[in-house]
C-alpha cells in the first residue's frame, strides 16, 4: 500500500497538482488561465510555477503580445511521467485491496 | 489556493485533478461562426449556380463558385483573430483546426483533378466536408453535427443517382441539415464556448 511519503513532493501541493492537472490535458496555457481557473493570487502561481518548471515538469515561455507580456506553460514529458505515477500512487492508497 | 502548503489528503488530491481536468473542455467558441458562414455561402453559391443554369443563357454558371476563395480567406482571418485570444490551447482544439484544414487542402486537389468536369465536384465535396464534420462532431460531442454529417453522405449519393434537374439542389439541402441546423443550435445553446 503507498504512503502518503510515496507521493511525489512536487506534485502533492494543491496549487501546483492543480496547474499540472491542468495542462495535463492541454498543448498550452496562458499563466491568465491557470490563474482563473485555480483561483490563485498571481505571487503564489508564480512561485509554484517557477518550482515547477526547476523540477522540470513544465516549461514556461515568455512572449508579447499587443506590447503586454504573455506567459505560457505547457507539461514536459517528465512532468507526464511523474503526474501519471502520482496519480497510480494515489490510486493505490485509496484503493489498497485492488492492488 | 493560497495555502499551497497546507496538508493534502487523498481524496482532496483526486478531487483537485478531477476539477482541474474538467476545466480544460474542447473551445468551440469558433464553431458557430464556421458553420452558419460556410452554410450560407455554400447555400447561396450551390442555389445561385442552379439559378442562373435554370432561369438565364449564361455560359458558365460555376463563376459562383469562385466566391468561395475570398470566403477562405475571411475563414482563415478570422479563425487567426480568434485564436489569438484564447487563453488555452487543447489537444481537441488543435485536431479540430487541422482536421478542417485538412479538408481544405483535400478540396484544392480534388478542385484540380477535376477542372473542367465540375458536374462531379458536389458529391465529391460533400463526402469530403461530411467526413471533416463527423470527426468535428465526435470531437466537440455534439450530435447535430454528426448527424448533419451523416446527411452529407446521404445528398452526396442523391445527387450522383438522381437526374441533372435533381442533383444541384442535393448541395444546397445538405447545407441545410448539414451546416446550417447545427450551426444555429450551437450558437444558441447556453453553455455556447466549450464543451
């Protein structure tokens, strides 16, 4: 049975599992939307988003747009790889007999 | 989600992945708009053609059809202005823009294989269009497309079988079912922007 210590410490953070389930299942994501759809305050994202991408599990670019500056994050496949054991390390502590 | 720290049970970590993922649903915002253009312009050029073959002498009915180039281009800008604001790009958006770019590299080749046999371009176009539309629908899940798109196939067929008199108000009666029912209920459902 995994232990809530099996989990990733990267990813067992409520912002920063939010921002990865979310560009999970997207090519990429304006900082805007990652900040409307979890709710954050824009220090806080930046922080987990900067701890992110130094674990490399996501990659940020930085652009303009109209003259404003745009922030994308898209997942690397190291941040995949490590949200999918994240998850089957959740699955197995929740359901410890279907292991 | 300001305490980032604050201790996370099991099940408040599956409740957040299963929120967040919920959250990132195709973006059909765009749709509407596609479908009701391309419906009305289709209609109008396929209607016209009949028109103009039926009621007058003139020679070459099929100069219509060349409203569909600058039609490309206000497709294209406008879907270029578009999405240029969105704030999210999904993998489902992104089959949904090349599958219709897709289809409209198909229809310039089939447009030069047929040159100048253009009484076989309907049905051939309409079995293209009908299979951009199946995957759009399967795509956005949204049935009247699909179901429009099943209709395509049916006029495509019609139109080869029945007479010359028959065969060009197939296309025009397939924007209908195909394009322009779908279109408007797209637009006018409420939860219209993703799906």
């Amino acid at each position: 049975m995994a232990q809530f210590k099996d989990l990733d410490p990267v990813l067992h953070s409520q912002l920063r599992l939010a921002i990865v389930s979310l560009l999970v299942g997207v090519e990429t994501a304006e900082f805007t939307f990652l900040k409307e759809q979890t709710g954050a305050t824009s220090g806080n994202l930046s922080i987990q988003i900067t701890k992110l991408k130094e674990a490399g599990y996501i990659e940020v670019t930085k652009k303009f747009r109209n003259n404003y500056p745009l922030t994308l994050c898209r997942i690397t496949p190291l941040g995949k790889q490590r949200f999918s054991e994240y998850v089957k390390a959740l699955k197995d502590y929740l359901n410890p007999d279907q292991k | 989600m300001e305490n980032e720290e604050k201790h996370l049970t099991g099940e408040e970590s599956l409740r957040i992945i299963t929120d967040m993922i919920s959250k990132t649903k195709v973006n059909i915002s765009q749709g509407s708009f596609h479908l009701l253009f391309w419906g009305w312009l289709i209609f109008a050029c396929s209607l016209g053609e009949y028109l103009l073959w039926k009621l007058t002498d003139f020679a070459s009915p099929w100069y219509v059809w060349l409203l569909t180039i600058p039609g490309v281009f206000v497709s294209l800008i406008y879907g270029f202005v578009k999405g240029r604001k969105e704030l999210v790009y999904t993998y489902a958006t992104s089959i949904y823009i090349w599958t219709w770019m897709a289809f409209l590299f198909a229809a310039i080749v089939l447009f030069i294989v047929v040159w100048g046999n253009f009484q076989f371009i309907g049905p051939l176009i309409l079995t293209l269009a009908a299979m951009a539309s199946f995957i759009s629908g399967i795509i956005i899940k949204f049935r009247p497309l699909i179901i429009g798109a099943i209709t395509f196939w049916i006029f495509a067929l019609v139109a080869h079988f029945t007479g010359p008199s028959v065969s060009p108000l197939a296309v025009p009666a397939a924007m209908l079912t195909g394009y322009l029912i779908p279109g408007y209920i797209l637009k006018y459902r409420k939860d219209h922007g993703t799906i």
